[in-house]
C-alpha cells in the first residue's frame, strides 16, 4: 500500500531543507527562520532546532528512536538532537532509559539514527551526560558520583561517593571517549551537559560542592571540571563536530547558590572554547513548564542574557508555536536558533509548514505535558495532540501521511464529536473515504474539553479542537453535523455502512469512587453537582463549597479554582496523599499546589468522603479516624462513566443493524473507558487508520526490537579475573 502525501501538491517534491527559505509562500516576516547559521564547524540549515530530549527509547529501541527522530528533520527541523546519553555505566538513570554511550555498541545503535536525520539535510546533535548525585545507578549499581558526600536534592537512594581525584580524571576521560565515539558516528553537534543539576552543576554550586581542592572553593576552582571537560571533548573532536554547551542561567532547585552573575562569569570563562550555548532555567518543572502556569517564551529575559557574556550562537526554548513571535525573539537577537522539544513532539513538520505558508495547519502544543507523563511514567514518548508521536517506526505512523483506504466508497458514520470523534473523522477524510459524516448532539464540537478549555488555565488545551476543526474545514469529505443526538433508530436509518460511536463520557453524579461501589450517602441531594453542572452555571446554594477530587489531575482543581475565583470559600478533599497526584507527572504539580493556595483554596489530603447532609461532608482520614467539615454545597468529581446506551442497545439487535446495512459498529475513547484525553484521541487514530483491516477492532500488532540473542552479542564479560 502506498502513502497519499496529501498536504503537498500532487507532482511537487518536498523542496530540501536548505531551500525551505525560498518558497514562494514564505512570509517575508518569517523568512528570518530560514536563514542559515554557522555553528564552529557545522552549517545548521536554518533556525529550528530540535533540542534533546528524552524519549524512552534511548539505545534501547534504536529504530523507534531513529524514526521518531527522522520525521522532524523531514518536517524542517535543522538540528535534530536524541536522548540524553550517559557516557559511562558511572551514571544511569534507570527506570529511565537514555542513549547510553557506555561503548562502541551503544554508538552503532545510535548511527541509525544519525543516518536517519542526515537523509533529510539536517544536523545530528547528542547530548553527553552525566547525572552524578542525581543518577539512580539503579542499573549498574556503582557507587554515584559528587563533588563532595551531599545528599541529592532528587534521589533518595542513599548518599553519592565524594569524587577522588582519580574519579575526577575518569568522568573527563569518558566524556572524550564517549564524544568520539559520537563523532566516529557521524554525529554532527556534542554536547557537555550541565543543566539541570546534573554533575558539572554540582561541581559548579557551592551548595553540593564543599571541596577543599583544586575543584572546589572559588568560581574559578568550581568551574575547573565544566571547564576542563569542554577544553578535553573540543580538543578531541572540535575540529569534526560543533561543541555545545547546555547549562541553566536561572532557577530555584537545579542551580542552588548559583546567582546569575556567577553563571554569566562561568559562561565567560567557558566562551572561547564552545560553539553552541543552549540555554534554559535550573528546574525542570520551571524549564518545562506548562501551559496551565507558564506563557510561551517565559525562559526568554534568561536566555538572552547569555548575550551579555558570550558572542557565540545561542538556542533557547520556550514552548514557541507561534511563527510571528519566533520570528521576532530571533530579530531581537535575544537568540540565534528557536528551541524546542514539546513543540516538535506536537508538530514535527511545523518549520515546513511555515515555510510553505500553512501557518493554519501548525498543530499547535497544548503544553499539557502528557509527552513528558507518557515518558516519565512509562518510558514511552506520547502526545495529547498528536497520537503518531512515538509510532512512526512499530506502528509505522506518519504525522501528515495516512494510507489510502481500499474501501473508499464505505460509508462512515461517526456519532459525537469530542476529541475522539474529532480525530476519527479527520483520519477518515484524509484517508480517503468519500461520505463521512460526524454527527454532534450540542450546538458545538468538542465534547468535554468544550467546557474544559474554559476553567482556569486550561485554555491551551482548546487547542486539540481547534486544530482539529480548522482541518475537518478543509475536507469535504467530511460533514460535520451538529444539534443533532441520534437515537438508535436514527443511526439505523441514517445509510451508513460502519458505525463508530464515539459518544464519550460524563462524571457521574452518585459519588461512586474508586473502591468504593456504592453511592455516596447524600448525592442525591439539591447542592451536590457534577463538574459539567458547574460548568454549565449550576452553583450550591450558599456557604464553604467542597471540590471532592478522586480523579487526581485536572478537572478537581479546575472547578475549585473556578469557585474560588467566583469568591467562594473553597476546599478540595482528596483521598491521595498529595493533591493532584497525576500532575507531578507533568511537571505541573508544585505549581498547581502553589497556584491552588495562593487563590486561597484549601486543601484536605488523605481523606475518603462517606457522605453529606445539608450542613457537612464527612468520612474518613489515612488513618482510619473519622473525619468531618462544615460545607453548604459539594462537587464530586470522582469518577466518570461511559456514555454506552446507544452502544448496548445497536449492538443488542445483531438483525437490525444487518437489515439497515451496518456491517460494523465500533466504539472509540471515552465511550469505551473513560480515560486520558490523549488515549481517548490515539484510540480514535488508531480506529481510523485500522478500520479497513481484516478486524478492525482488535489493534494489528506493531514491530518490537528485541534484544538480539546472537551468538556474537554473547561476549565473554570484559576485565574479569581468570576470563
Ligand atoms: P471523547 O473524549 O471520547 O471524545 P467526549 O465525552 O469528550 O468523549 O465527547 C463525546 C461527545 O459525544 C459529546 O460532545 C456528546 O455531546 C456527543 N454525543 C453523545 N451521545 C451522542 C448522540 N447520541 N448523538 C450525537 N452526539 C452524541
């Protein structure tokens, strides 16, 4: 089966990255972003830069990790960085998965990708690191490395061996070694890695350096490490690779005691020696930060201080999406090259899409950060807005391909068009399907991120339905019909062929929780709502409202910071240990606790509601002691609830549904299992590209790279005494 490149016009091949600058349909006030630029040895084709991140795939899977690489160089992006990668089995973050560097193996691995990234024109960059104190070392147990015996701020297992000198010469040796390698591979850009409070940091701040030696003591001493470690991997493969340096200029936890002007006077002393500074905040939460509390570009006033003491190249990140503010931080010459990690994840081919002047098509990041939940807590890259990221080699998903179907004339009815409505229509129309119609019940798309997109901080999230019905408006093939709720007996005379039901969810309104299958005592009664009854404008009649979250994300503090910001006095009670659990995922957690407080809600960990009367809530604590709080009104979002009806009752008359001519009916995202938007939206995609297949209800199964178990890969253990 071939691929319908449908977004490029037939007969025209997509110009090559270095001529991205000179197509026709460029606005001139971006052509800026397509200028090239001179990094030491190496020509980056134009301003984008894709800056390293992790994406669970590290040496591990290296042909997942060359495709998901490979597709944004194809969509424009001149450098294209991987993983960080660990020069040694000194340092290993495990369960996190890096692009190990450790030997000769590793870098072979790594070559598929560098290969991969040069196809289309773009530079290669690595990321050489190692975490000190911060490694778990989970892997290779060795002892963890620091400046000095400190404890980490990060990493609670057990204190990190103070580094003898000899450590010292090692950790330099196997940067060269590992950065050589890189080099030998054809890796075009290698990094010394100092953010983020990682080794070099560690020497650098005086907080977790005590030493008394050479390296320790003056900014000069603790600088002495970074230092030394530019000068060894530049004098080893400067001349072949660009050599760049990512280090933080600002933040709380990632650089304690390190002031700005300390930071400038080490980015001075280290100038001379480094072609590349990529640039960003301490923390990673801060450096990450989400949409819901950090605006696009908010690391900017940090990055361009590096101006001040540097005459060399900068990148620098800020979640940027939009091409006129890109365009101008670069004319402002407060950066060089336009960072991204997020952006790119949502939108790899958004330089090309700029370039042609398709800004409409741009698939925005909704700076949910579900890319980084997705890594952090399964060690697989995700993406709430788009669901090929991570499947383009084991499921061979491409962002702006779709096959063609081969059964182009069936008629496709797709009822409900939340976010997995949305999606599956859209993949259907670009597929190729003729008749595709989404029927909605509201006067309005969107589902329950229409109401979503409306609490406090959430707006960025509308950005998944937008994007979505700006390209269904472009599809013919597909009809959107709203107003409409379809019965059972009007999606049996509607004429479809296939019937998929993607009629979502809702919060239910009993107070059923999780372990608990009974009704909650008193949620029948008139000052107990639902979230959507919030949204809807429905408020308790009077009094301090409890927000009960046992959903541990999103819509329980939404809705409380909602009531708060109306004036009332609101308290959120949640049986988790912390509220919102799920958002320290997304790096969003502290700052949700934070922002919650400072609008004056407060908060109630560890508690299980049992039950309310018209004058309190009540239950019980982690501890089993009974637990109780005056309330007039209460919002239980505790757990939600398939919309299925129209579902059991099509499906429980097999007759009917072959008499109407339905020879299939499917279920998608919510209305099979409430869940994440993000799977809810991959489930859908998943459907859509799938629905020709032999059945297409059960998922076809994906490539996996495993561990070859060939002779030769069964070497004798290296060093051993006697081996
Ligand atoms: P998901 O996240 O799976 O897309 P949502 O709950 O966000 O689910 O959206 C489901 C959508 O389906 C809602 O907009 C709802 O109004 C719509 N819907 C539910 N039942 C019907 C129906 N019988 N006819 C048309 N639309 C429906």
């Amino acid at each position: 089966m071939g691929l319908v490149d449908h977004e490029s016009r037939p007969g025209r091949a997509p110009a090559p990255i270095s001529e991205l600058g000179k197509d026709p349909r460029l606005d001139a006030r971006h052509a800026v972003l397509f200028e090239p630029l001179q990094v030491g040895p190496k020509l980056l084709p134009n301003r984008f830069y894709q800056v390293p991140h992790a994406s669970g795939f590290g040496t591990d899977r290296p042909r997942a990790q060359a495709a998901f690489r490979a597709v944004k160089a194809e969509g424009g992006w001149g450098g294209v960085c991987l993983d960080y990668a660990p020069i040694s089995r000194d340092t290993d973050e495990t369960p996190e998965v890096g692009a190990n560097l450790w030997d000769d193996q590793d870098a072979r691995a790594l070559a598929i990708s560098v290969e991969a990234i040069h196809a289309h024109g773009s530079l290669a960059g690595i990321e050489l690191h190692h975490g000190g104190a911060e490694s778990t070392n989970g892997d290779s147990r060795n002892h963890r490395l620091a400046p000095s015996q400190v404890a980490s701020a990060q990493t609670w297992a057990g204190l990190a061996k103070e580094m003898t000198v000899d450590d010292i010469e090692r950790v330099r040796a196997d940067w060269v070694r590992a950065a050589r390698r890189a080099r030998d591979v054809g890796f075009d850009i290698v990094y010394v890695y100092g953010a983020h409070g990682y080794l070099l940091t560690q020497f650098l701040s005086p907080h977790t350096n005590r030493r008394t030696d050479g390296y320790g003591g003056s900014l000069a001493n603790r600088a002495r490490l970074f230092l030394e470690t530019i000068e060894a991997v530049a004098e080893a493969v400067g001349r072949d690779c660009a050599i760049a340096v990512r280090t933080a200029v600002h933040g709380r936890d990632g650089l304690p005691g390190i002031d700005i002007d300390d930071m400038l006077g080490f980015i001075g002393l280290a100038d001379p020696m480094v072609d590349l500074w990529d640039v960003n905040v301490g923390s990673w939460p801060e450096d990450s930060g989400s949409s819901r509390y950090f605006p696009e570009g908010h690391q900017r006033p940090w990055a361009s201080r590096v101006r001040e003491v540097s005459s060399k190249p900068v990148v620098g990140v800020g979640r940027y999406t939009s091409p006129d503010l890109m365009a101008e931080v670069v004319r402002s010459g407060a950066v060089d090259l336009i960072g991204a990690a997020r952006p790119a994840i949502a939108d790899p081919f958004l330089p090309r899409k700029i370039a042609e002047g398709r800004l409409a098509d741009v698939r925005e990041c909704t700076g949910s950060n579900v890319c980084i939940l997705r890594e952090e807590a399964f060690d697989r890259v995700g993406c709430l807005q788009n669901p090929s990221a991570g499947e383009e080699y084991r499921r061979g998903w491409h962002p702006e391909r779709h096959p063609p179907t081969v059964t182009p004339d069936t008629r496709v009815l797709v009822v409900g068009a939340g976010p997995a409505g949305l999606e599956c229509a859209l993949v259907l129309g670009r597929r190729g399907y003729r008749a595709v119609h989404l029927v909605e019940a509201e006067d309005e798309v969107g589902g329950k991120l229409r109401w979503m997109r409306r609490l406090p901080t959430l707006g960025d999230w509308g950005r998944v339905l937008d994007w979505r019905q700006v390209q269904l408006d472009q599809l013919p093939e597909v009809e959107v019909i709203t107003g409409r709720r379809l019965s059972a007996a009007e999606v049996l005379e509607y004429g479809a062929d296939v019937v998929v039901l993607a009629t979502g969810s809702r919060w239910r309104d009993d107070g059923v929780q999780p372990g608990r299958p009974d009704p909650l005592v008193g949620a029948d009664l008139p000052d107990v709502l639902t979230p959507e009854q919030v949204a809807g404008g429905l408020r308790p009649r009077a009094g301090r409202v409890v927000v009960y979250d046992c959903e541990g994300y999103l819509v329980g503090s939404g809705v409380a910071e909602l009531l708060a910001d109306e004036g009332s006095e609101v308290h959120l009670v949640t049986p988790f240990p912390v509220v919102s659990p799920v958002s320290d995922h997304t790096l969003e957690g502290e700052h949700l606790r934070a922002h919650l407080h400072r609008r004056g809600v407060r908060t109630h960990r560890g508690i299980t509601l049992d039950g309310f009367d018209t004058g309190s809530v009540w239950g019980e604590d982690d501890l089993g002691d009974a637990w109780r709080l005056p309330a007039g009104g209460l919002v239980l979002v505790t757990q939600q609830t398939s919309d299925d009806q129209l579902f059991h009752e099509l499906s429980a008359d097999v007759e009917a549904l072959r008499d109407a001519g339905v020879v299939a009916l499917h279920r998608v995202g919510d209305a099979v299992a409430p869940r994440m938007t993000s799977e809810a939206v991959f489930d859908a995609h998943r459907l859509a590209r799938e629905l020709d297949s032999t059945d297409p209800s059960v998922p076809l199964p994906f490539l996996r790279e495993r561990v070859s178990l060939h002779e030769e890969d069964r070497a004798r253990r290296p060093g051993r005494p006697g081996a």
